[in-house]
C-alpha cells in the first residue's frame, strides 16, 4: 500500500501531465542533430515547451515554473518531505529554466550548445523524476 494520500496522488499525476508532459512536449522529438547543432525549429519547439507549458482556457501562456508552482501549490511540508527527493529535483530543473527566462524568449540561449544539452537533459529530468514520482505515489 502507498504511503502518499489519494489527494497526493492525484495532485502528483496532474503534475506530471502538465509538466512533465508538455515541457518537451515538441522538443523531444526533434532529431539528436538538431540538438547537437540547434536550429530555428529547435529553438521554436523549446520555446513553446518551456515558456508555453500549458494554454489557458482564456489563451494564455503558462511557462514551466508557473505550472510547478500550481502544481505545488499548498503542499504541506510532510508532502514535500514524501515527495524529496524527485520533486527536489524537479524544482531545481524549472528554476533554472526560469533563470534563463530572457535568453528563451529571445532564443538567444539556445545558441550555446552546451546549454542546449543542459535543456535537453533538465526536461528528461523532469519527466523522469515525475514518473518516478508518480509511480512511487501509486505503490509501485
């Protein structure tokens, strides 16, 4: 049996859909070239993954670090705690996303292939550790 609550859980699998899905929701089927030399399209699809994580009902955009903090929002302090160290992990993730906020909006950061990389593998982290997560939640 697992330890998370139903309401846990259930708060887990939303954020690992709205998250953990559409953060590399373009980008994560574009060709290793493209990461590895970037591209205008790359850099389109990151955009829109990380900056437009979910669409509103009203048709805004909301970047990854706006859906983390819903998705986060009013956990208790024991739910994080039963959460650590994936969701850590994830937080670390968007917060650097949302440190380079400026260099996405204007696909400037997407020049430096070692930060391409970086964006490849934090989005990678954060599917990963939400199904971790998720599947823990679950007793699995």
């Amino acid at each position: 049996m697992s330890e998370f609550s139903s309401s846990l859980t259930e708060r887990l699998m939303s954020l690992k859909h709205d998250l953990g899905k559409y953060v590399a929701w373009q980008s994560a089927n574009l060709e290793e070239a493209e990461w590895r030399e970037g591209s205008a399209r790359l850099t389109r699809a990151v955009q829109q993954d990380v900056l437009g994580t979910r669409t509103t009902r009203g048709g805004a955009s909301q970047p990854a670090w706006i859906v983390y903090e819903m998705g986060v929002a009013g956990m208790s302090l024991a739910e994080r705690e039963q959460t650590s160290p994936e969701l850590g992990r994830v937080e670390e993730r968007v917060r650097w996303m949302q440190s380079i906020e400026g260099g996405l909006t204007s696909g400037d950061a997407l020049n430096d292939r070692g930060l391409r990389a970086k964006m490849q593998e934090a989005q990678q982290e954060i599917r990963a550790c939400l199904s971790a997560l998720v599947r823990r939640a679950r007793g699995g």
